[in-house]
C-alpha cells in the first residue's frame, strides 16, 4: 500500500514536470489555431447573413432600408 | 488597309474549316479540346432528371430582388421530416420551419447565406480569383458542439482540364483532377483522405458525352460502381437511365427515368427498382410564380410522400 502510494506521488511529480516541457512549439500551434477556428465559426455562424446583407446594400443602385422588410 | 486585309482573308478560312471540323468530325485537334466539366458535376444530366428534390408537405419560397445582384429569400416548410431510426419502418416527425436568406450574386463573387429558425446556417462563398482559379467555401454551422462543417475548395481550370483541392473540417482532404482526352470523352480521378474516420479513398471517372447523349461511370475503392446514360430525344424530352452498384455491401439500385422540359412546365418522373416511383412537376402558371407538385411512392417501405408548393420570383 505504502509502495502503491509511493508510486502513484511519483507518477504525478514525473507528469508534473514532462507537462511542463510538453507545452512545446507544436502544442501551442495546435492550441492556437483551435481557438482560432473556435473564434472563427462563431464570427462565421452570426456574422455571415449581416456580412452579404450590408454588402448587398451598398452596391449600385441602392436600395433603400425599408425594402429589406417590406414584402413588396 | 493593305495590312488589314490579309489578317482578315486568313481567319474566314480558318472559321469554316473549325466548322468543319465540329460538324463532320473529320480529324480532332488534339490541342484544341474543350474544357470538361469540373469532376463533381460529372453526373449532372442524369441527376437532373432522376433525382429532383421530392419533399413531403407544404413548400413556400418567396425571393425578392432588391438589385441586380443582391436578394433576399423567404421560405417556410412544413410537413413530416423522416428521422433515421435502426428498424424497417420509418418515423416521421411533424417539423414546421421558416428560412431566411441574402443573396449576393457578382460575376466574380458569389454569397449565399441562409438561416433557418433553430439556429443553423448555411453559407456558401464562391470567389473568382482570376479566370482559371476559383475559391470555395460551403459551411453549415450550428449552435451544438461538433455538429458544424465546412469546406473549403480551390479549383484550377487548365485549358482542356479542371483540378480540384479540398480541405473540409475533421482532417478531410481530397483531391480531383478532369482531363479532356477527345472531343467527346474526358477521364479524371479522385483521391481523399478523411481523417477523423480513418478512412482514405480513390475513385476514377469517364464521361462521354456527344450533342443527342451523355454516358457517365465511375468506380471508387469504397466499392462503388455508378453508371449513368442519357439520351436527349429531343429538346423537350430526355431519358436517362442510372445503374448504381456496391460490390462491398451487394447494394444494387438501377433507375429509369424522363424529363419533359415544355414550355409552360418541367415534368420528372422515374421508377426505382426498390420499388419506389417518383414524379415532380414544376408548372409556371405565370411569370415569376410556380406550382410545384412532389410526389414519391414507395412500395417496398410503405412510404408514401407527397407535397405540394409555391415559388414566387
């Protein structure tokens, strides 16, 4: 029990310190751009319809704000 | 004038030996083939003809140009949606949903965008960077985790050939490539790599089309075979006939279908040899509006779908 116990601490002061060199280049690239492509779907997923609208909107001719609501 | 005249007595000749050559298929300049069709598209005619988009319930789209390159569109479904389920018969659930899009639509760019009421949406992107090479990105995005996709595609047209690179979400990576190799046939193949699921394949493709058909195979390692042929009978009538083979799982489904194109309608009808009879018929009862009527009978599953619906604009 004592060895088992023994074991397990140094297990964990082992993991301890490899976790700390594993936060190597290629970790941080593969951290980064995962929060990058989070960001980026979130952009995407709200701001793609107003993106095309306010780009429609400011071609030649113009039309006007109240043809965006009305059914005619 | 004099140095006018020579430049213009050599391109007549030229025109009607080109003439010539199209009509009495005398001698092919090899290097001068047409561009083929990009790789995708490949079964084009006959997926035009056997697999219209059936639906069950009603439909109504109502699109509304603003400009000349910019329009919204409104569309609101309702009717049973089948949902997947692990024994033979089908479950239906009733879904009602309304769909909101923008559309902006330019010679060299073009957006899409729908959204639907629960939250997803849709959105395609096709960018023309020069004349041969062309971006796009298609993405349906949700608001659950890891339900979303997105792909993006680059497209390189060549002079008599098309190749194509995808990246899509999930480690997917593919690649094809369309060679023009006569006036009338066009070979190409197709590699991807899915990571996510382990699983790669390669596929090769022929299509040979003439101006009365079109005759289309392509075989995959994931076991498919699909064969397709297409006679255009006439400018108003074409049929077209769809063989589609797996030689892992022994699936086989063969199709025969036509296509009526008249002027104030376009009638589809096909019949399955699972049983099941499809027919859609699009009628223009004035300009801009549309009835459509959808209706696929199958008699292997008992299942029995029919819509009907409205296109205003």
């Amino acid at each position: 029990m004592a060895s088992k116990v023994s074991l397990k601490t140094k297990g964990k002061g082992g993991k301890g310190s490899k976790g700390s060199d594993e936060k190597s280049a290629a970790q941080c690239l593969k951290d980064w751009s995962t929060w990058a492509m989070k960001k980026a779907k979130v952009v995407t997923h709200y701001g793609f319809i107003p993106l095309v609208i306010v780009i429609g909107m400011n071609t030649e001719p113009k039309p006007q704000l109240y043809q965006l609501l009305s059914p005619v | 004038m004099a140095g006018l005249v020579p430049p213009g007595t050599t391109a007549v000749p030229a025109d009607v030996s080109h003439t010539a050559h199209t009509k009495h298929d005398e001698k092919t300049d090899y290097m001068n083939l047409p561009c083929p069709i990009p790789y995708e598209e490949l079964h084009r005619e006959a997926l035009m003809s056997l697999k219209p988009e059936t639906f069950e319930g009603l439909r109504f789209d109502f699109t509304k140009g603003l400009n000349q390159k910019f329009s919204l569109s409104h569309s609101v479904v309702m009717g049973p949606t089948e949902i997947p389920s692990q024994s033979a018969e089908t479950i239906k659930i009733p879904t009602a949903h309304y769909e909101f899009g923008a559309n902006f639509i330019d010679p060299n760019l073009m957006l899409i965008g729908r959204v639907l009421t629960d939250g997803r949406v849709n959105a395609r992107v096709k960018w023309d960077l020069t004349d041969n090479l062309t971006v796009k990105a298609n993405a349906q995005l949700t608001n659950e985790p890891h339900m979303s996709h997105g792909m993006f595609n680059f497209d390189y047209k060549g002079k008599d050939f098309r190749s194509q690179f995808q990246m899509g979400n999930g480690a997917l990576f593919g690649a094809s490539y369309i060679q023009s190799v006569t006036q009338h046939l066009s070979l190409g193949g197709e590699v991807f790599w899915a990571g996510q699921h382990r699983k790669s394949g390669i596929g090769y493709a022929a299509r040979y089309e003439t101006d009365k058909m079109v005759a289309t195979g392509q075989v995959a390692n994931t076991g498919i075979v699909a064969l397709s042929y297409v006679q255009k009978v006439s400018d108003k009538v074409s049929l077209a006939s769809d063989f589609m083979y797996n030689y892992l799982s022994r699936d086989v489904t063969a199709s025969v279908g036509y296509d009526y194109i008249l002027r104030q309608c376009r009638l589809r009808g096909k019949i399955d040899s699972n049983g099941c009879t499809t027919s859609y018929l699009e009628e223009r009862l004035n300009m801009g509006l549309n009835f459509i009527l959808s209706a696929e009978i199958d008699h292997r599953k008992k299942d029995y779908k029919f819509g009907f619906g409205l296109t205003v604009g």
